[in-house]
C-alpha cells in the first residue's frame, strides 16, 4: 500500500531501485482472476459464522463475476484488528470500521488525508439504491472530506431513517415484581415506584450476594445518570448556550450521586465495576439480576429470550424479559439520541477503479428489490414461488438451516432492519415486542413525555485540533472516574472532580466554543 504519509526518506530512495523489485511489494494491488472472476477481499464484524461457499453466494460471485475472500472481525478486538492491518499494509479491499465522532479525526479524517481509504466516484448515479441510502443518512456533510465521502455508512434501517433515539433502555422480571406486590400495569413505573421495584429486588436476593436488583451492560454504567444528565458523552450546553463539560456539570453529579446511592445500597451489582463485556447479559440469563440495562437491538434481545427460553423452559420468557419503562424524577423517559446508521463500510485506497465499481454494483443490487429478495428467501423455484405475486417458501424449516451468503454481504450496507418484520428467520414474537416498545417511546416523544439526551451533531462532529487530539481519552477517562466514585475508590466528589481535571477540559472547551461562534 503506498500511501503519501508513510512515504520517509528512505522510501524515496528505494524508488530508484530496478522497477523488477517492486513486483515483490506485497502493498502493490493489482487485479487478479478466479477464472473469469474478479477476486475481492471482503472483511467485515458480521460476517463472523460466514464464510462463503454456500449456493447464494456462488450464484452471486457467476451474477457479478467476483471470486470473493471473506474474513471477519471479533467485537473485542475490531478497532486493533482494523488498525494492524492498515499499519501493516495489509488491509483487504473492502473494510469494515466502527467509526464514530470520537475516532473520527485519528481514523476516517487522518486515511483520507494520508490516501489510505479510497472516495467513493463523484457521480454515483450507476447505484440509486446508494444514493438513496447517502441522501438519507444523518449527518452526511459530516462525514465528507474536501467534499468527498470515503465510504459507506452502514443504514439502520433504509426504510425507516428518521429514528431519532437508540434502544438502550432496560429489561426485567416481571413476574418477580408480580411476587413481590411492586408491579405496575404496563410496565411504566414512576421515579419513586422504580426505586420501590430496586428495593423490594434487593430483599428478594439479600441472602445470595451473587445477585442484584440491578446490573448495567458493561458500557452502559452507571445507566441511572441517564434520568439527569443532557448529554451521553463529554460536552453539552448551559442555559447560556455555552458549551461545557457533561461531567462536570451539575445534572450530571446529581445523577452520579444518585447511582452512588444504589451502589451503597447495594442495588447494584457489586462487581459491575470489573465485569467482563457479555458478563451483565449472562447473569441476568442466569436469573442472578432482576433489572438489566442494555442495547435492545432485536438481536440482543432475541437472544437474551432465547437464553431464559433454554436456560429455563418452564419459565414464562415474556415475564422474564418484559421491556420496563421508566419515568425519571422530570416525570418523563429518558433515551440516549442516536444517528440512523452504524460504523462504515471503507475501500482501500489502492483497490482499482473496476474492482470498486463491481462492488458497487453488488451492494447496489442488494439494496434494492430483487436483490434483498434474494437475500431474504433464496431462489426462486428451488427455495420460494412467487404466489399473487409474494414469495411462499417451500419448505421454512429447511430454508432455516440454510446458509445465505447475501444476507451476510447486505451488512456492508444495512443492519436489516428494513425486512426484520418478514424475515422468515425471525422470531416474530421477539420483534413485535420491540416493535410495541417502540411505538410506545414515539408517541410519548409526540407527547413531550420522552426526554431525547444528545450531543448536538454541531458538537459532535466538529473536527478541531485540542478536540481531536484529547476528546477521546477524555472520555474513557471520566468513564472510569465514575465508575471510581460510584464504588468509593474516589471518596469526594471534589475527588472526582479533580480527577477530571487533570485532563485539558478548559482549552478544549475554550477552543470548542470559539470554532462555534
């Protein structure tokens, strides 16, 4: 891989080196077949039990003419694992990162400058499919470079790109609330019946330390500051419209306070300072947490059913994990803002203008109708008939054991959460349950009785020098100062509050607020 940044003194003088040797130059990409195939090399997080060779993928490779190389990412490692393979100049064609606002500039903004990631073409008028989904993303300008966009934001749901809040939020027993006589109609508990359902939990398991009223995904914590504060991550706005910091501010140590008062109280579980990632949704599979924070994706939340269903066939699973709803001390829910997409789907930069183009046109095609057909019920005539013009699978049990490449190569451009409501792998139970919640939250938003907490995307993604250099730190740090004050490793909140700044927070405020002007 040549790229502008990494040339040093000694790289110039190797240019005068007999052309010959640079065909020994593992970085210098040029196209090979398969055949009458050309190879591409595809990695991506979910393409983690794919591995091609099934026969949805061989009809795509003889539809588009690819001979594709598939790899993936662990979650654990994907940013190292990402990063290794582009400072070691061996980074695949195509490439999946889980970018966002904190990593922008040392990531997306530094590979685009240092040619590392290849634009997308200027006329992307060959893939209205793309182009839909482009025009439709949040926050697109932010993301382009000198007007150019370097990849592809990976759409929640093409269908549905005006969601505005994540589904981070909480799932409990339901029938223990039952039991215990703390249970409210609908699952909606105000501030003080929520404290009362903590309560009546943490006698529930007072003689099993193992256990706890509550647990928090491990990301998640300390979730209770989300009934207080106004922004999920560093910065925020006093009423003055100045930015200043989120941990600083005294919303936020209210909540902080509040979640130390859980932890004292011993509502918390009391290693959730050093659990593992996937810990918190074990234990409450394990029946060893009542209430538990987490991102309820359709896919963490069907497996966390699945589990209970396994774990604990004579459980009821819609009562042990019903969608609590939570009004904080405003008398209002609380979520997290959210854009309408996740990470990026990236090129190398030295991938050829033709190979670019073809995978284009596949994702292209896999955006639009035939191709998401395919990639929901195979093919037609051996998997499905159209009958009034609807596809009726065959035989669904068997389709179910079937391995569908396109379904896999769809993540390089959507989550798919356009066709979960008839994906015949879906449990339909699980979704609807979701899909209630969902419409619940939106028509409270309706009737100003949610509370949207975001950094504004003018905060957000603004790129400048101090920002740039020190946010990122900055907040994993106040991460774990919290955590720190919340389980008394800090025993002030002057503690906590020095801590914080030993960090740069003023010039980086000060530099914020004057790029804003």
């Amino acid at each position: 891989m040549k790229k502008n940044h990494f040339l040093t003194l000694l790289s110039l003088v190797t240019l005068v080196i007999p052309l010959f040797l640079s065909s020994c130059d593992p970085s210098d990409k040029r196209d090979e077949y398969d055949g009458d195939k050309l190879i591409v090399s595809l990695r991506n997080l979910y393409f983690d039990s794919y591995s091609g060779g099934d026969n949805y993928t061989d009809f795509i490779e003889d539809k588009f003419k690819l001979k594709l190389n598939l790899s993936n990412y662990s979650w654990a490692d994907w940013t190292t694992q990402v990063n290794g393979a582009i400072n070691g100049n061996n980074v695949e064609d195509v490439f999946h990162f889980n970018l966002d606002s904190y990593n922008f500039a040392s990531t997306y903004e530094y590979w685009a400058q240092g040619e590392v990631i290849k634009a997308l073409p200027s006329d992307l008028s060959n893939w209205p499919n793309i182009v839909s989904l482009l025009e439709n993303t949040s926050n697109i300008d932010a993301l382009k470079i000198d007007g150019k966009l370097y990849g592809i934001p990976i759409a929640k749901n093409i269908d549905r790109p005006e969601t505005t809040f994540a589904p981070f939020t909480y799932v409990y027993r339901r029938d223990w609330a039952k039991n215990l006589n703390v249970y409210q109609e609908g699952d909606v508990y105000t501030w003080q019946q929520f404290n009362a359902l903590l309560h009546a939990l943490n006698l529930h398991f007072k003689n099993d330390a193992s256990s706890a009223a509550i647990g928090d995904v491990e990301w998640g914590f300390p979730s209770i500051t989300n009934f207080y504060k106004d922004s999920p991550h560093c910065f925020t706005k006093d009423d003055e419209g100045k930015v200043i910091s989120n941990f600083h501010s005294s919303k936020y140590i209210e909540g902080l306070n509040k979640a130390k008062e859980f932890v004292g109280n011993q509502h918390y579980y009391q290693n959730q300072y050093s659990s593992k990632d996937g810990e918190m949704n074990k234990r409450y599979a394990a029946q060893k947490l009542g209430v538990l924070y987490e991102n309820l994706s359709y896919s963490n939340y069907n497996k966390l059913r699945t589990d209970y269903i396994r774990n604990y066939p004579n459980v009821d699973v819609d009562e042990a994990t019903a969608i609590l709803k939570v009004k904080g001390p405003d008398g209002k829910f609380a979520l997290e803002g959210a854009e309408n997409w996740f990470s990026m789907t990236f090129f190398d930069a030295d991938i050829s203008d033709l190979k670019q183009a073809k995978v284009l046109d596949l994702i292209n095609w896999l955006l639009g109708e035939e191709g998401t057909q395919f990639a929901m019920y195979g093919i037609e005539g051996y998997d499905y008939d159209l009958i009034n013009d609807e596809p009726v699978l065959k035989d669904k049990d068997e389709y179910k054991t079937k391995m569908n490449g396109a379904k896999y190569l769809r993540y390089m451009a959507t989550l798919g959460y356009d066709t979960l409501h008839y994906d015949p792998l879906v449990n339909i139970d699980s979704l609807n349950l979701l899909n209630n919640w969902t419409d619940e939250m939106s028509d409270a938003l309706e009737a100003n009785e949610l509370r949207i907490f975001e950094e504004e995307p003018q905060i957000r993604w603004l790129s400048s020098p101090l920002k740039n250099q020190h946010s990122g730190r900055m907040l994993s740090n106040a991460n774990a100062y919290v955590t720190q004050y919340a389980f008394n490793s800090l025993t002030s909140i002057d503690a906590y509050v020095a801590k914080l700044n030993i960090d740069p927070w003023e010039s980086v405020l000060n530099e914020i607020n004057g790029a804003l002007k």
